[in-house]
C-alpha cells in the first residue's frame, strides 16, 4: 500500500523536486519489496511482475474515482 501513500503525501508537496523525490524512494522500495519477494523464492518472477502491474492498474483507477468523486464533491 506504498503507491496510495506516495499520491497523498506528493499531493501535499508544493515542489516538484519534492514529488520527484517522493515518488522515487517509494518506487524504489516497492521494487526491492518485490525483487526480495523473488530472491527468497516466495514467489516466481512472473507473480512479481504480474503483482506491479495489476498493483499500477489498480492505483490508477483508484486515483481516477478519488479525482472524479472530489471534483464532485467540490461542485456541490
């Protein structure tokens, strides 16, 4: 639940190098949580890849329904 995290705390960041560096530390953790994942074969190689990217498509549509019900919300 790292992704959810680094969206919420760049989203109260004024600069962009702040967001940069955000976004890269996270991400890098996430790689080595899953990389860690597979050299201790816990998991295959294609469960780890198959996991980021189910993990990405499912923060996205997240993100997508939180702006959408926030911009609603905003109107009303």
């Amino acid at each position: 639940m790292l992704w959810p995290l680094s969206y919420f705390i760049a989203a109260l960041l004024k600069t962009k190098r702040g967001k940069i560096v955000v976004h890269s530390s996270l991400a890098i953790l996430i790689f080595l949580i899953g990389m860690s994942r597979y050299v201790i074969n816990v998991h295959y190689l294609t469960d780890v890849v198959a996991g980021f990217i189910i993990g990405y498509l499912c923060l996205i549509a997240l993100i997508y329904i939180y702006e959408a019900i926030a911009k609603r919300r905003s109107r009303s």
